[in-house]
C-alpha cells in the first residue's frame, strides 16, 4: 500500500508545494523551529534515561 509512496520525484514535488505555501523565509524558520524541537526532545530522552530511578517518598504513609 506505502510502497512507492516516498520516491524522490514526490519529495520534490511535496517540497515545491510546501516552498510556494510559506515561502522561502517562512519554510527555513519552520526547519530551524522543528530541528530545535527534535534536539530538545531528543536531549529529555537522554536525561531521562541516564536519571536513576529514583522516586519521592511517599506522603500518603506518614507515621506519627
């Protein structure tokens, strides 16, 4: 069903489109906004799987 759906030829048809659309100061800052995210998401990953798992005591049990 996807199979030959991303040939180059539709890359480049679909980055034309998109270069029309927004335009070609717009499309850069869109590119420049998505990396950013990736690297930050990427970067939460990578904390997140170096912290150890440590979790808050738990509040409900206090002893008195």
């Amino acid at each position: 069903m996807f199979e030959g759906l991303f040939q180059p030829m539709h890359l480049l048809v679909i980055l034309v489109i998109a270069l029309l659309v927004f335009g070609p100061k717009k499309l850069g800052e869109l590119g420049k906004g998505l990396g950013d995210g990736i690297r930050s998401f990427r970067q939460a990953m990578r904390e997140d799987t170096a912290a150890p798992n440590n979790k808050p005591p738990d509040q409900g049990s206090k002893q008195s």
